[in-house]
C-alpha cells in the first residue's frame, strides 16, 4: 500500500477531519523526530503506512469500545492515532519524560480532550477498568496480558499489533493464559499479524 492509499483508506472511513488532524500529529511527529528517535528514521518516508494506518487498523476489532488504554505510548502509536478516530475517551501510558512531554504537546495543540496522559508505569496504575487496551513494541503476549489484566474485565479486547513472532507468542500465551484468541493478517505488511484477544483469564 502507497502513502497515497493509506491516507485514502483514513479519509474513507473516518473522514477528511480525521485525516486532517492525523497529518498535523504527523508533521509533529516528523518534527520532533529530528531531536528524539520517536520513530525510526528509516520509515519517515513511509509514515502513514508504518505508523498511522498500522494504528488505524485496530479500530474496527474494537467497535463499540469506550474506554481505551494504551501501554508504553512511546511517540502515541497506536493510542494517539485510535483516541483521534475513535473520540473516546483514552489513557496513554508512557514512562519516558521526553515522551510524555511530546505526548502532552500533542494532546494541547490537537485539543485532543478524550486523552489523558500519565507518566507511570503500567503497574503503577490501579483502580480503572478498561474496555480496549493497546500495546505496540511493548512487551512479549503474556508479559502484556500479565501486566494489564488488572485493569480489564472479562470483556476487553486486546488489539496488538505484532511481527512474525505473533503465532509463537500466542503459543507461549496459551500455557499460562485462556481466552478467545484470533490472529489477523495485518493491512501494512505481509509478515505482520495483529493479535485480537478477549474474554482473557489466567488459567
């Protein structure tokens, strides 16, 4: 898929408002990039495709959600890119400063007021529940369900995006962990999968 597309495929199904502010946290991205690795230099060309439609996709795996959670935000993907499509409300999980900064610089000039920002780590935040959680370059499938379990209930949905390593992660998942567990082909690469889990529960 071209850049072309992949911003065609936004535009679509979410709007041109939604584009419209998706190419403004791009350019900030782009931006900010210069002075800290957000993302790698080597997929700047292939921003909307790398980074904006990869978050873009997990949307329609989470219709009807309306409290989202996304884990180890880095520069907001996928969470700042679901919080903009989707309008609902959003915690971003981040415990870099730097990031969070950029995060919250973001979240002022978007006016994106359906994004909380809390620099913590994920066992740092207790009493909420969540109805979608995202995680992207986080953590292996059960250190993930491990780690956000207790701020879900028995039916979020898990949307992670992950490379050729999806199967092997569900695999290692299954021995400690039961639920429904589906494995999607991903729309941006062909070796990427994205991991859609739900009614989770240790076993």
């Amino acid at each position: 898929m071209t850049e072309d597309e992949a911003r065609a495929w936004v535009a679509e199904r979410y709007g041109p408002h939604k584009e419209a502010l998706l190419a403004l946290y791009v350019d900030q991205l782009l931006a900010a990039n210069l002075s800290q690795n957000l993302i790698s230099k080597a997929t700047e060309p292939q921003i909307w495709t790398r980074h904006i439609l990869d978050s873009a996709q997990l949307v329609p795996f989470a219709k009807g959600a309306t409290r989202w959670l996304d884990v180890g935000s880095g520069p907001g993907l996928p969470g700042l890119v679901t919080a903009i499509l989707t309008a609902q409300p959003t915690l971003l999980v981040e415990p870099r400063r730097k990031r969070v900064a950029f995060l919250e610089q973001v979240k002022a000039e978007l006016g994106l007021g359906n994004v909380q920002i809390r620099q913590a780590n994920i066992g740092q935040i207790g009493n909420e529940t969540f109805e979608a959680v995202t995680a992207r370059a986080y953590a292996s499938l059960p250190d993930t369900f491990s780690s956000t379990y207790q701020l879900t209930t028995s039916s979020t949905i898990w949307l992670l995006p992950k490379g050729k390593s999806a199967q092997r992660e569900l695999d290692d998942a299954r021995q400690a962990w039961q639920g429904v567990f589906h494995v999607e082909q991903s729309l941006t690469d062909k070796d990427s999968r994205i991991i859609v889990a739900q009614h989770v529960r240790p076993r």
